[in-house]
C-alpha cells in the first residue's frame, strides 16, 4: 500500500483521486473506471484493463470454439431432459 491516501467523499458521493494517484496510474480526465464491490472493497479499474484480464483468463480456448455456442447445447440438452421427465 505504498501509494496509500485518505480521501473524503464529498456532496453527491463524489471522490477526489489525488493527483499523485492519478499520475502514478496514468489516469487523465475524462477517462472512464469501472466501479465494483470486491469483498468488503471498493475497486476502480480502466476497461480496457478488465478486458485484457478477461482475454488472459480464456486464452487457452482455442480460437475456433465457441463457449457460447456449447453453452446454448448444454442449455438446450438440459431442457430437452426437463421435457422428457
């Protein structure tokens, strides 16, 4: 927690990153965050930094498969067991 700063959130719900903050995460105006709850947390990250971890997480599915397409099988194979009981 180097980079450990106290913030006040002000009127409206409204936070202040400090400029230090900021510049050390190359952070601009206007950027967009995406805010979450992790665990008790609140966490702010760039998009582009989600997609890249999404990319890094499904990076061993091989370019042709299709997850959503074998997902859709498995629901309709599902469904079809539903029917039959």
């Amino acid at each position: 927690m180097s980079n450990a700063t106290e913030v006040n959130i002000g009127k409206q719900g409204r936070l202040v990153i400090p400029a230090g903050l900021r510049r050390s995460l190359g952070l601009s105006e206007g950027d967009r965050l995406i805010a979450r709850e992790e665990d008790g947390r609140l966490v702010f990250e760039k998009p582009e930094s989600i997609h890249q971890q999404l990319q890094a997480m499904f990076a061993h599915v091989p370019n042709k498969r299709s997850l959503a397409d074998e997902l859709i099988a498995e629901r309709r194979e599902a469904a079809k067991k539903e029917s039959e009981e």
